[in-house]
C-alpha cells in the first residue's frame, strides 16, 4: 500500500512590489518562523527549497538562506534551481519512498533587485535563441496571438481575466476596472498590455508535507496529495503549438485532474490562464485563482509553490474538498507541473 502524503501547512510573505532592502535571509525568516509555530516543529526530516542565483545575482544564494532554517545541528537538504514547486515534487517523492515522514519545502525570490527579462533569457537555448536576447513578454505575446487566432477568444476576454485576478488579490493594488477601457494601459508588445503580465514582485513562501499519521497529527483537515506529474514540451518554441498546453494536459490526466472545485493556476500572462483552462478541462464551474493568482501578485521562484500552498489552503479552511495546484517554468509554458489535493481521507 502506498503512503498518503499531504500538505498540513502554509505560509507566505506580504508580497511588495519593491526593494524593501530586506536580504533573502531576512524574507525568508518570518515565513520559517511562522510555519514552525504552526506545526510546532523545529525541525523536519527533510529540507527542499527553490530559487534562483541569475536573479539573487549570487552564486549559492541557497547556502545562505539556509540561516534562515538553522543547519545546525546538520539537516538533509537539497536545493532546485527551479521554482520551488519542483522542490515540493522531490520532498513527496522522498516521502512516498518511506526515506521521510517530514519535509519543509521553500521558495524565494527577489524580482525586484534585478532585470527578469534579461534574467529569463538565461532559461533560452543557448545557440538559437539567448544570443538574440529575446524577452519572456515578446515570447508570451507570440503565444497569445497564436491562442487569439485559433480559439476565435478576443482582447476582451483577456481583459477579464485580468480584472478578475487583480481584483481578487490579497493586496489589491494592480486593481483593473472591467467597465472602464480608459482604464487600459498601452500595448506592452501586442496584444499584450501590462495588465496582461504578472507585477514585478518580491516574496517567499513556505509549505510543510507529512506522511500518514504524522500529518494527522501536524493538521486537523490535511490537504491529501491524490496525484501529481509534471511534463515538458520540445524546448524551442518554434518546434510545437503555442496555442495549447499538451504538457499541461498530460500531467493533468496522469495526475487524475477531475472533479475539481477550486484551481490554483500559474499564469504569469491572461492569455495562459485561457490555456490552461483548456488543456485541464476546466469548467466554469471551477474557481480559478480566487487568490488573484499570479497577475496579483509574482514572488518569482515561489509563485507556483503558493499555487499549491493556496489549493490546499481551500482544504485546510474546509471550503473546498478537491482542489488543484498548478505550476510552471520555461517560455510558453514548456513545462508543467499538476498537484491534485483533497480532503477525503479516502481519496
């Protein structure tokens, strides 16, 4: 029999939108500090965290957000230099595999404090397209356009989604007035306009796994891990269609995406949230980002962890019962990652 895993606590910063000068550590801290109050640990089993030295601007910048968690006396730790929702993936396999029975899983990152476009290029095929310094907006409107033509959905339409995701941010302040074109910026590169692109964000975030009744114990309703697969499309853009998420929709499938009341989507553009929608067969009956999701708010390394963090969080609260986290990485959404949760015990 396999072991039940489950998310039993979260915890995330206030987001701003810039340099407070507080260091990675110093973000970091409070986080730590509070997810241990809430589980009442000091230590876990396991230690997994995600971030990024291009946009820390530092080589190793894990090692010393480390002094946030206390290495001492020594922890099992491991780093990935990804969002922190593939360090999440590697803590549940450790724990699926009976190695752990706790893991603390973070992310951070500073946006603020550096050039993410010039950053994102890093993420670009070296020989191809890097040289050219082409920017994740430009590569993002591209797909939008693409997604515009073949599914017949308007401006309009990208409009209201990012209307709805501001408005419903923790924060609120990129509100969007859906009655109000005037309201509207400028094209960024079209038919994208800077409502359309996730705000330049600072945060971090933090979530805590355990195993059967460990979790039981650390949480009164934990978030059941019922499944979760990632998957990659073809690295160069050119090579698939933009237009749709074939990656999306096969961890969806593998990950056993139904029945799902609330989804926590990692669309870092309007348009992708349009697309993930479709490749996850999500209906209108399902709530998307009622967190605001990431146009409200994008702590870059850590915002497809809070994508999981807030779906379990629905659980937690207990309204809703079965809820999905998403996340993704690499330009037009070439890899995905789908966490399905639910409250039931028995799945």
């Amino acid at each position: 029999m396999s072991r039940e895993i489950a998310v039993v606590a979260f915890v995330q910063t206030e987001h701003t939108g810039e340099d407070t000068g507080a260091s990675e550590t110093e973000l970091l801290a409070p986080v730590i500090t509070e997810i241990k109050e809430r589980t009442g640990r000091n230590r876990f089993d396991f230690t997994c965290s995600g971030s990024n030295d291009y946009l820390v601007g530092a080589p190793f910048s894990f090692v010393s957000a480390l002094d946030a968690i206390g290495a001492w006396p020594p922890i099992s730790e491991s780093h990935v230099e990804m969002d922190a929702a593939w360090a999440l993936y590697e803590a549940w396999v450790k724990l699926r595999i009976g190695a752990i029975d706790t893991a603390l899983v973070y992310g951070f990152g500073k946006t603020s404090q550096g050039d993410y476009p010039a950053v994102f290029t890093q993420l670009l095929d070296p020989y191809y397209l890097a040289p050219l310094g082409v920017d994740a907006d430009s590569l993002a409107a591209l797909q939008a356009r693409a997604y515009l033509e073949r599914s017949g959905a308007k401006e309009d339409d990208l409009r209201a989604v990012a209307a709805r995701s501001r408005a419903a941010g923790r924060e609120n302040r990129f509100a969007l007035d859906l009655d109000d074109p005037a309201a509207d910026a400028p094209y960024g590169v079209a038919p994208l306009r800077a409502h359309d692109v996730a705000p330049v964000t600072d945060g971090a975030a933090a979530i805590v796994l355990a195993a059967g009744d460990a979790a039981r114990d650390l949480c009164e309703r934990p978030a059941w891990i019922r499944g979760i697969d990632h998957r990659a499309e073809a690295h160069s853009p050119g090579v698939r269609d933009l237009s749709v998420s074939n990656a999306a929709r096969l961890a969806g499938e593998k990950s056993g995406a139904s029945g799902i009341e609330v989804a926590e989507l990692h669309a870092r553009y309007s348009h992708e949230e349009l697309i993930l929608r479709e490749a996850l067969g999500l209906g209108e009956e399902v709530a998307v980002n009622p967190s605001g999701g990431p146009l409200a708010a994008d702590p870059v390394m850590a915002t497809g962890l809070i994508r999981i963090g807030e779906a379990a969080a629905r659980i937690h609260d207990g309204t809703a019962n079965r809820t999905l986290g998403h996340a993704a990485s690499g330009p037009c959404l070439q890899q995905n990652l789908v966490c399905v949760l639910s409250g039931d015990s028995n799945g």
